[in-house]
C-alpha cells in the first residue's frame, strides 16, 4: 500500500513538472482569487495587485492571454 502511495505522488509530482507555464498561471490567479475571496485585506494592503501583476506579466511573457 506505502508503494502505491509513493508512485501516485511521484506521478503527481511528474504531471506537474509537466503542466505548461500557462496552465500554471492560470491555475495561480484562480488560486490568488481565492485567496482574495478568503482575505479580503489582499485588496487593501497591495499583496494582491503585487501578485496579480507578476501573474499578468508572466502570462505576456509566454503568450498566454
């Protein structure tokens, strides 16, 4: 059972390594939304416009949007 447990990780962590850039930003500004949504201060203190800047530039940078 501990093997199975090891290679579904070890699987997980492969996919992963595999996801392209653009499915990792989008997956992070649905992340950071949520993020947003559970602390709301984000809006107000600038983590959240910090960091949806790096995603959006990021996002140009491989051609995402």
């Amino acid at each position: 059972m501990r093997i199975r447990a090891a290679l579904s990780l070890a699987a997980l962590v492969v996919l992963a390594a595999c996801a392209s850039p653009c499915d990792r930003v989008r997956d992070d500004m649905r992340q950071l939304n949520a993020d947003t949504v559970r602390d709301p201060a984000m809006l107000t203190d600038g983590r959240y416009l910090k960091r949806f800047q790096d995603l959006t530039a990021e996002g140009i940078e491989h051609s995402c949007f």
